[in-house]
C-alpha cells in the first residue's frame, strides 16, 4: 500500500479503536510529529514502522493481501480445472472408437445447426435481392408511361426524381451533368412545344444491383411528329431505391421542323 492511502488507512484505523494520535504514538514508541506526517502522506515510513503501527492497532496489514492472493489462487485452479476437463471431453468427443453413433450425433448437432444459419442468411439476402429485381421490373413496366405523363403535363420535376444528385446525361446535345441540369434541360424542351408520343422498353438487363434498359422514342411539335431515336438508361439501387445514374439518347431520325409549324 503507498501513500496517501497507507497514511488514510491508518488514521481510519486509529479512530475506529477510539485512540488519539498521543496514545498511539506511545504503544509505537514513535514521537506525534512522525504519526501526523505518515497519516497527512508527507512521508512514507519504513516497513519496520508501519508494521509496529499496525501491531498496536491489533490489525495485520497483511491480511487483505493474502486474501486476495488466495481468491486467484482458488480462482486459477477452478479455471484450470475447468479447462482440463473441457479438454478431456472434447479429445473423448473425437474419439470414435466408443459410443460412435451418440458421438457422432453430437458433432453434428453445431455443424448442422451453423449450416441453418448459414443457409437463413443467404436466403434472406437472397430474397432482399429478388424483392429489388421484382420491384425494378415493375418500375420500369411503367415508368415509360409515367415519363410521357409527367412530361407532357410539365412535371418535369416529377420526371427529376427518378435521377441520382449526380446522374449524367448525354443527349444530342453536349453531356448534362447533376439531377438539376437534367431537369432544366426537360423544362426546355417542353417550353419548346416538344412533347413525347411514344417511349417503349425493347430489351432489359437486370442484376441484384444494377439495371440497364435500351428503349426507342418518338417525339411531336404541335401534334405532329418530328423526331424519333434509341435510349440506354442505366439504373441503380441505392439506399434502398431504384434510381437513375446515366442516360444517353440519339435521334435516329429527324423530321423538317419548319413543316410543322
């Protein structure tokens, strides 16, 4: 014990007996200077002091150390024990040459048991992944007629949605970049008289994670057609939702604007 603990201690000690430092001091021989100093922690006495202190406290300092060295002691060879008979039941275990079927029985139970586990786990994983699919195949079942919608009433911030903050687009015209760019660029278009007659889904790739849909469109100015071409629209899933990240478009054909106005 080091100070200032010793020195608490041994005032705490003193004060349960019911004796002043001057009657301590004489059964010690030591002079009330030298016990103030030890009980303040000013000083660390020498081993020899603190033991007669203690001795005319009737109290053996020794007492709580031992008793602790013991518990680990005891505490060891529990643990030891234990260990060693972990140790034998499982070397038992692997021996198969007595009680072969209730060993094996037993080997079996975790193996089987990690396996369940195991095969939960993918299952649901799987399952997580086949509810996205399901759910991409349903979006894009109809996210063509809700593009025509959206656009053709001017929800292009509807139509804006559907993109990542950082989804690209390379139209005809020079690449869009960022979900605000594309939906000012629709705005334009519609401000332009431009309206979509047609948008279909030719072929689909679909993954657990990504998507990719190549389509045809047409457009009209005034009721009329003008123009019509391909679209490759790559999807992905995150966070939960199926979104836009790139878009490219090309007219395959344009029709004489001026002759429709």
């Amino acid at each position: 014990m080091k100070q200032p603990e010793l020195g608490r201690k041994i005032a705490e000690l003193r004060k349960a007996k019911g004796l002043t430092q001057e009657e301590l001091v004489e059964k010690c021989n030591l002079n009330v200077r030298t016990l103030q100093r030890i009980e303040s922690g000013e000083v660390t006495p020498r081993s020899y002091t603190i033991k007669v202190i203690f001795a005319a406290l009737n109290c053996n300092i020794y007492d709580s150390t031992n008793s602790i060295t013991n518990k680990f002691k005891k505490t060891e060879f529990i643990i030891s024990n234990w260990l060693r008979q972990v140790y034998t039941y499982v070397s038992d275990l692997f021996n198969l040459k007595t009680h072969t079927m209730k060993k094996l029985f037993i080997l079996s139970v975790p193996f089987l048991t990690i396996c369940f586990f195991l095969f939960f786990y993918c299952s649901q994983v799987i399952a997580q992944q086949n509810k996205a699919t399901i759910y991409l195949k349903l979006e894009l079942a109809s996210s063509n007629s809700k593009f025509i919608h959206w656009f053709n009433s001017g929800q292009i911030d509807s139509i804006g949605l559907r993109y990542m903050e950082n989804a690209c687009m390379m139209p005809n015209d020079p690449t869009i970049i960022g979900r605000k760019g594309i939906i000012e660029y629709n705005k334009q278009l519609f401000n332009q008289g431009i309206r979509f007659v047609q948008l279909n889904s030719v072929s689909k790739v679909i993954t657990d994670s990504m998507a990719v849909d190549r389509g045809v469109w047409i457009v009209s100015f005034n009721s009329i057609p003008v123009a019509s071409g391909t679209y490759l629209t790559e999807w992905h899933y995150l966070n939960g939702q199926w979104m836009i990240e790139n878009e490219m478009s090309k007219p395959d054909k344009v029709m004489n604007l001026e002759a429709s106005k």
